[in-house]
C-alpha cells in the first residue's frame, strides 16, 4: 500500500534501493522525522506544546541538503487507512515546461509522481529528493495529498500551512526555497537594528514600537495595478520623490506623512464555486491525463482574479497570501513590498497585517478536516481553537504569515473568539488565545521580534444594544502597550447624518480623557460601507455637499474630523486610502454563485451614495452592466431598487424574484401582481431587454456584472489626476503635525481642557493642550483646536472660550477654504461646517 508502514522508532537507517527514480521517498531521512515525532508525541509536555512542536514541521520544508520535508495532520483519516488498506499518496506535480504568472491562461503539461508516506499517530511524513523549489523566477513543483475512498472517488488533502498558493486554495500547494526568500530581501538591515538576534538568551526580544498613525489600504483597488507590485512601484516612487525634494502629486500626498500602513487581510480567500461544474474557471483545472499512472498529464492554469474584501476565508494556506493580489503569483512579491517600506526614504513605514482566525466562510469545510471547526455562526463557520492541534496549527499559520516582515497585526472581530466552559457552565471570551496571538515570536533570518498588536473586539456583541454597552478596553487593559479599535471607528458610525458628533459626545469624551491606546479616526472599510446603508429620507447633512456622494465624500473626509483626530486627539489615528482620496468603497466580490444575488440586493445604496450620473458615463465605468443594456445610471437604480424589494418579498427566492422582475418591469408588465415598483413608480422610462426574459442564470450574470463593475470603479487609480491637491496636502500637513508632536496620543490632563457649543443649530469642539512630559531643559508644547462638526456658520472667539491671551497665538494648520488675515483676526471670526484650525503660540 502507498501508506509506509512505520516500524516502532529506531535510529537504524533503511538501506536505500540500488535504483531510485527521478523523485523518490528517502526513507531513512523520513523514519529520522517520524522517530523525532514519535519522540515529541510521547513526552511530558502538555498537549498544546506537543501540537506546537509538531506545527513547526507540518506542511513543507525545502532543506539546506536539497531534500524536501512534508508533514500533514490527517486524524480523520489515519485509522481508516491504515485498517482498509486504503491508497493514501503524496503527489508531486513538477511542470515540464515555464509557467509564465503574468498570462491569464495557460495550458502546461506536468509531470506526476506519487510518493508512500509514513504514518505517525495522526500524522503522515515523507522526506522526498528531486522535489524543484520555486523561486522569484521559477515556479516550484506542486503538492497534495491524495486518497480514494471506498467508493473509490478521488480526494485530495490540502496542506493548511502552505507557503504558496499561486493558483487558489483549490489547487495544489507549491515548494518554495523560503530559506533564500529571507537571505536575499532587501530590508536585512533594518531587521537588524530592530530586532534581537537569535540565540542570544541574555537579550530581550524587542517589541515593534507604537507607530504614530496609520493608513488602511486595500490591495485590489489601492494602485492602478490592483496588486501588492502596484503598492511597491507607488511607494517607490514617493520615497524617490522626497528623497531629492521633489513636490508630490495630490494623490501621492495621500499616501505620504504614515509611518505605519494596514493591509486589509491578504491570506487566501474563497473561490467562486458551481453547484455543477468548476472545470470552467477553476484556476487549476486538470484537463488530460488524470490518471493512475506517472505519465504526464495537462492542466489549464487561470490567474487568480478572486475579488473581496479579504475577511471572508476558508483559514487554509493563511500563512501564504491571496494570489489575487500577487501581480506576479510569488511570494517575492510580499517581501519586495515590505522591504520598500523598511528601506522608505524618510524613516521606516510599519507593515501591518489584518489577520482573520475568528471565523472561516463555510467553503473552508470543503478544503480543512472537521476537527478545525466547532459550528455554523453567521459569518460561516466557528473555529475549534480549544482542540490543542488545531489551536498550534493556527498559531503556526501566524507565525509564518509573520516571517515575511510583518511588524504588526490587527486582530479581527476578537469578540469572536469564544467558547463553552464546561467548569463555569458558561460561553467565554478565548482572551488567552487572543493575547497569545499578540506574544507570537517573528523569526527574520534569526532576528526576532514581538508584533505591534491591535484588537478589534466589540463585546458585548452581538448583544442588542452592543454599541452602547461595549467599553472597548478588555484586550488593551489585558496587554500593555496593546491597542483596540475604539468607539468611533466602528461600523455604526453615520457622520452624514445631522447631529451625529452631537449624539457621540460621550464616546468622543471616552476618547478625549480614556483613548490613549484606541484606534481613532472617521473613515475606514467598515464605516464608509455602512455610508452607503443609510436611507435616503434620513436626516441628511446637507451642509456637506450637493449631491449624496458629495455628502458621504465630506463626512468620511471632513476636515474638521481629520483636525480633532490628527492635531488635539489622544490615541492612534488611521486613515482609509478611499476615503481619503474621495474615490468610490462598497462590499464587492466575485466568489459569490449561491448567494451573489442576495449580495448585490443589498448593495444597491452603493449606487446612490458612491456614483454620479457623469461618472458611471465615462467610457471605463461599468462595461459589463452597459453591456447587459443598462446605458444609464437612473437604469441601473431602477432594476437595482427593483431587485431589492422582490427579494426581501420572496425571502431571497431566485425563482420568485425572476417571475416578479419579469410581470413587473418587462414590456408586458402585469401590474395586477407587482409587489415591486412599475416602471412608472420608479420614473424609468424602459429597461434593458433582458428582463424580458429574465431568469436566475440571468440573475447571477448580472449580479456578477454588478460586483466586477463595482469592484473596479473603486480603484483609486482611476481617480489620480483628479485628487483634490488642498485636501489632500492638507492631511499630510495634518499627519506631519502629528508626528513631530508624538506626545498628543496621550490622555488629555488636568490642566487640559476640551469642551463644545453645541445646539439644535450646530456643534462646534475647541479644545487646549499642554505637552505632560516635556524634557526638563524645555518649555512645554502647547496646541488650541476648533473644529466646527456640523450645522450652520457661527461666530467663535477662542480666546474668551479658553480664557487666553490670543495674541500670543498663530495659526498652525487651517482647513482649505478658511481665510483669517489682519492681527485680530483670530479674536473673533465665523466658522462653518466643517471647517477647523490649530493655533500654536509664536514662540514656539
């Protein structure tokens, strides 16, 4: 049988067989690994350092002596196997030809060779020769385990702790030499002077010190290129540019002034997948030769095109990163980009990761053993963090992400993590294995180093009333030096909306003498999404703009806001590059067959809130849905809204919501049985003709068309040559304040004062700070903020409101448009929405 039949452990080596072929099992290598498990599995630690130990080794390992280590847990299958006698195999697929990753499609022959492995408990290991590394210019050879069941169907085990996935978490896994990944980046030195080298037991392992501010970015639509190549070319670029004194653009200004950038999640998320038939798109599609012989066989590889937000993962392969966003499928790639940011001309730019481990989408049941999940939840699946195997799997996956330079992480939805306590009878919060994600050792070529940490943790949700009930202190006050997404930077938060800072006072007062170690801001994936939710009759602020994407573009980008936060605030302010750049942000993706309709019926204020009629006319925009017949964007809204309310009435019946769209607004609409708007109701004059016949492939086509579009027109690259250059050079001002004046994240004091005028009219903040600590040689920095945070001009007058003498103040930053000129100006002047400054005194 394939599966090796391991003698009870011995250091007797296996006498090799006169004859190998090409690729071949090296069994006294392997029985070397399988006595070493053997040896871990029965010593005296606990369960859960056992399963970190055997972590290390799972997955695949290219070998300083040329050999290749594999080790997969496979429990659900061991027994089995090895009682049926069952063929349990790893195949090595070695392509016989270059692949070129930059081609859409290609067809490539491969070379198959099976391989025996040798069981250990729930383990199975090989030691394997001939196995070819990838690298930056040549792809490796591919891997799997596969088995035949007793109804002698195919399957094959994927290795969870893949280095690199360049075609999906479908497809095989390839060997990457990651030894010479780490010994050639570009950034070796500054991992020298930041981190501790290996071996060194006196030494401290250092943690990644607290950046000043960051930028949230989304790979896919963050450079024109829409990948993590685009990213390094842009930063590039910039860090030349200051090199020499050269003035950016204003689209370069939004990206300049961090010194710390968070990826939104980068591992490897859901595919698109058919009920019927993948072979179509898979991106590894197996089309000749699938055979039980070693002959070669053929296979279409499609690059990945997978288009999310990146949170919705099925945990397989979280160690290496989504190919989508990889221009070139190789792990170089992330280490090309981190390195451009260590190396930044004007000091180190920080890497931080957005890790997702608190749920998996339910397609992570197709590719992972059960043992990893506990049950559905409502994002897909909930992870069983408390089996010790899987809960060192997963640190394992972090551990490795980490290693390719990350200098932080963001934990997503630690609220999450929870689990029944059969000691207290209770469901508790996991935070033990929430702080162990934050004391995860990263390991750069033996320097290494603890990560910045940031949770993001709602508790109580999703108790109703969540958002009043949560402190959003639990993890911070739990690790020193840790910090949380504080209150304003959640998903509830709707700044379009009349009075809304007004309705905040307490949490912006929580921030203001408690935010210290809270993540601060306005505009971020979550809450410019949530923009587009908010109902078209609400109160809107009409002082933000004339149209309602003028009005989500000022909210999410308010000057007043980026004022308060980036000059007088406490705490860690982050940016989102869409909202800063004004440029269209919605929930998109592509891997959605099943649920895509539903998706994109939710979607549909997306349309209202992010698109004006003279955008969706330029030729680039939308080419899909003009192609299905939708010319205009009044069109669009029209079926879009349609759609929206024959869903909700069907409860999510395709089949119903195909029958009403076609009574409804075909040209033989049946107005006796609507239960969506006529044609009239919506004011549209006619709609495309394939409503006409209108069923649920068509449905899916066009929610498909509506994702892609809509995924595309938020790219940032569409939208350079026309960045407002006063905003956006005024934020790097702002952050550029920020970061001379390091001493302003901390909590407000005594001598501080922070209060508003606020009435049915408007709200205004102002506030005075004192530097706490200033060195004992100097005098302390001192700062004055107004910030004028909706409603009707007023006329301020800072110094009777901070009882100061204003003459001995001057105007630090103001915000474009507000113009004050002659010596008293800053006695008394009018400020309106949105409008803001710092004042300094002239000594400083």
């Amino acid at each position: 049988m394939a599966v090796k039949d391991s003698p009870k452990p011995s250091s007797a080596p296996v006498a090799k067989p006169q004859y190998q072929p090409l690729v071949y099992l090296v069994e006294d290598e392997t029985q070397t690994v399988v006595n070493w498990a053997h040896g871990v599995a029965q010593s005296d630690d606990t369960y859960f350092h056992r399963g970190q130990r055997l972590a290390r080794r799972l997955g695949v390992h290219y070998r300083r002596d040329g050999l290749t280590e594999f080790g997969f847990w496979t429990p659900e299958l061991m027994a089995d196997v090895i009682q049926s006698e069952r063929t349990l195999e790893l195949e090595i697929l070695t392509p016989l030809q270059p692949i070129n990753f930059s081609q859409p499609q290609q067809t490539v022959s491969f070379q198959r060779d099976r391989i025996p492995v040798m069981p250990q408990g729930e383990f199975v290991w090989a030691v394997v020769a001939g196995v070819k590394p990838g690298s930056r210019d040549r792809a490796g050879s591919f891997y799997w385990l596969r088995y035949v069941d007793a109804e002698g169907r195919l399957h094959s085990i994927r290795d969870p702790l893949a280095y690199s996935l360049p075609y999906g978490v479908f497809a095989p896994a390839e060997v990457y030499d990651m030894r010479r990944l780490q010994q050639q980046r570009a950034d070796l030195g500054y991992f020298r002077r930041t981190a501790a080298p290996k071996g060194r037991v006196e030494v401290e392992i250092p943690r990644v010190p607290t950046p000043t501010n960051i930028l949230q970015i989304h790979p896919k639509t963050a450079s024109p290129e829409g990948t993590l190549e685009g990213l390094t070319k842009l930063f590039k670029q910039i860090s030349d540019k200051l090199a020499v004194g050269e003035a950016l653009t204003a689209a370069e200004a939004a990206y300049s002034g961090y010194d710390a950038v968070q990826l939104l999640p980068v591992e490897p998320t859901i595919e698109y997948r058919r009920e019927d038939t993948n072979i179509e798109h898979e991106f590894f599609a197996i089309v000749e030769g699938d055979g039980d012989d070693n002959t070669p066989f053929t296979v279409t590889l499609r690059k990945p095109n997978t288009q999310n937000w990146g949170y919705d993962v099925p945990i397989l392969g979280s160690a290496a990163t989504n190919p989508a966003v990889l221009g070139s499928l190789r792990p170089d790639e992330v280490v090309d980009f981190i390195a451009t940011l260590h190396n930044f001309s004007q000091g180190p730019i920080h890497l931080i990761y957005d890790l997702v481990y608190g749920h998996a989408d339910n397609q992570g049941l197709e590719l992972l053993g059960q043992q990893f999940f506990k049950g559905p939840n409502m994002y897909g699946q909930d992870l069983n963090h408390q089996l010790p195997q899987v809960r060192a799997i997963l640190l394992e996956m972090q551990r490795r992400k980490l290693n390719t330079g990350a200098d932080g992480i963001r934990v997503d939805g630690g609220q999450d993590f929870r689990f029944f306590n059969p000691l207290s009878g209770r469901v508790e919060q996991d935070d033990v294995y929430l702080l162990a994600m934050s004391d995860v050792v990263q390991d750069i070529y033996g320097y290494r180093r603890l990560m910045f940490t940031i949770f993001e943790d709602g508790r109580p949700w999703p108790e109703p009333g969540w958002e009043e009930k949560s402190t959003y202190l639990e993890l911070a006050e739990a690790k020193p030096g840790a910090f949380q997404w504080g209150p304003l930077v959640f998903a509830h938060n709707t700044p379009t909306l009349k009075g809304f800072w007004d309705r905040k006072w307490r949490r912006v007062c929580e921030v203001i003498f408690q935010g210290d170690h809270w993540i601060t801001g306005c505009g971020n994936h979550d809450t410019v999404r949530r923009g587009n939710q908010i109902d078209l009759d609400a109160n809107i602020n009409w002082n933000l703009g004339d149209t309602l994407p003028q009005v989500l573009n000022r909210a999410y980008n308010n000057p007043a806001t980026l004022l308060w936060v980036h000059g007088f605030s406490p705490g860690l302010p982050m940016d989102f590059l869409n909202a800063s750049l004004e440029t269209p942000w919605g929930f998109f993706r592509n891997t959605d067959d099943r649920y895509g309709v539903k998706v994109v019926s939710e979607e549909v204020g997306f349309l209202d809130w992010q698109i004006e009629p003279d955008l969706y006319q330029q030729p680039q925009a939308f080419p899909q849905l003009k192609a299905l017949g939708f010319e205009t964007l009044d069109q669009l809204k029209g079926f879009a809204r349609a759609l929206r309310d024959a869903m909700v009435e069907t409860d999510y019946n395709l089949e119903e919501v195909a029958q009403i769209c076609q009574h409804c607004l075909g040209e033989n609409a049946d107005k006796g049985i609507c239960e969506v708007p006529s044609l009239e109701e919506l004011n549209q004059p006619s709609l495309p003709r394939f409503l006409a016949t209108l069923n649920v492939p068509k449905l899916k086509q066009f929610a498909m068309a509506f994702m892609e579009d809509g995924h595309d027109i938020c790219n940032v690259g569409h939208y350079f040559d026309t960045a407002n250059l006063d905003t956006c050079t005024f934020g790097l001002a702002l952050r550029q304040f920020r970061r001379q004046n390091p001493w302003l994240r901390d909590n407000l004091t005594g001598r501080d004062r922070f209060n508003r005028i606020s009435d049915d009219e408007r709200t205004i903040f102002y506030g005075y700070r004192s530097q706490p600590h200033p060195p004992s040689d100097a005098t302390p920095q001192e700062v004055v903020m107004l910030a004028h945070m909706g409603g009707d001009p007023m006329t301020v007058s800072p110094g009777d409101w901070l009882q100061l003498d204003i003459d001995r103040w001057q105007v630090a930053l103001a915000s474009p448009g507000l113009k004050l000129t002659g010596k008293k100006a800053l006695h008394s002047f009018e400020l309106k929405d949105s409008q803001g400054l710092l004042l300094v005194p002239k000594s400083r």
